[in-house]
C-alpha cells in the first residue's frame, strides 16, 4: 500500500467512531439528520474499499457520482440553515507561519 492510500485508509477508520457517536446523539435528540449521518459512513466504507483494491486492477472499484452529488446537497443544504460567518481562519502551514515571522 502506498503512503497515500494508507493514509487515507488510517483517516476513514480514526472519523468513523466520529459518525457513529453523533448518530447516537442525534438519535437521543430525534434529529432528522440521523438517516444521512448513516450515509456518510456507508460512503466512507464504499470509498475505503475501493481504496484498498485500487492496487489490484482486476478488483477496482468506481465509486458512483451519487455520492459526491449526495454529500455537496446535503452540506448546501445545511449551510443555508447556518448564520453567515462573522470571523474567517486562514489555515497556513508552519512555514509559512515561520516565515512571516
């Protein structure tokens, strides 16, 4: 596996517990949102094991657009329910932080 791929690998399986706990608590809560949430990790696990089959080319998987299109309608959808943004962060690397120093 390369350092990319494991990389990505180590993302999915360290935010999954993530999604899983804030299903539970929007459960409790009665949200409505919880049906998604369910979604994003069944996304998650379908884009990790493309993922790991990529390097065998006889068992790659093509992940489907609906999941890209699913996950931008639900994130414009919820922005619209948000205030706009008061203050920005401006994310730098350490370098570059170093630097202006």
């Amino acid at each position: 596996m390369s350092g990319i791929t494991n990389t990505a690998v180590v993302y999915k399986v360290q935010i999954i517990p993530y999604f899983r706990l804030a299903r539970e608590f929007a459960k409790d809560g009665e949200h409505t949102y919880t049906d998604k949430l369910k979604r994003i990790q069944c996304i998650l696990m379908d884009i990790s094991a493309s993922i790991l089959k990529s390097s065998k080319p006889e068992q790659q998987v093509h992940l489907s657009t609906r999941h890209t299109k699913d996950l931008e309608e639900w994130i414009e959808e919820y922005s619209r329910q948000l205030p706009p943004l008061e203050k920005y962060v401006i994310p730098v690397s350490l370098f570059v932080s170093l630097v202006i120093k």
